[in-house]
C-alpha cells in the first residue's frame, strides 16, 4: 500500500510542477502579475499547505521556533531574496 501511494504522489507531484510553467505564462499575461509577486505568492501558498498538512497529522505543535534562531532565519530569507532578485534582473529581461 505504501508503494502505491508513493507511486501516487510522485505521478501528482509531477502533473503539478509541470502545470506551473503554463500557468505562470497565463497568469503573466492575462493579468499582468509580476513575476515576484507570483513567486511570493506561490510561497505562501505551500508554506499555508505544508501547515494544514502537519495540523491534520497532528504535528504541527512540534514545529518550534526558537527566538536564537528567528535573527538568522530572517538574514537567511533576505539573502535568498537579494539573491532571486539579482538572478531575475541579470537574466528576467
């Protein structure tokens, strides 16, 4: 059963990722997003599935954030930011 099921996500998961570059397109065009809105988006997206997801298994209290960590956390989403940013400047155009 669990072969099955993993068969399945794999297949699903595929189908998906596959799916964004057309919608992206899509969603450039017809409404005129911007690109890091769209990616921003997209984000928040997964991190609010990848939340209800842990809620339903009953794992979600034994996500921790320790306020150590939130300073480099946050140094570490600004790089990843700068750095998407800069990526999409040299080569978006």
């Amino acid at each position: 059963m669990n072969r099955v099921k993993g068969i399945a996500m794999i297949i699903s998961g595929a189908m998906l990722w596959g799916a964004t570059g057309p919608l992206m397109q899509w969603s450039l065009g017809t409404f005129g997003f911007s690109p890091e809105f769209l990616s921003t988006v997209r984000l928040i997206l997964a991190g609010l599935l990848l939340l209800g997801f842990f809620k339903v298994k009953r794992r979600a209290g034994h996500i921790h954030f320790q306020r150590k960590d939130l300073g480099s956390s946050v140094a570490d989403f600004c790089r990843i930011r700068h750095a998407r940013r800069s990526v999409y400047l040299c080569f978006g155009n």
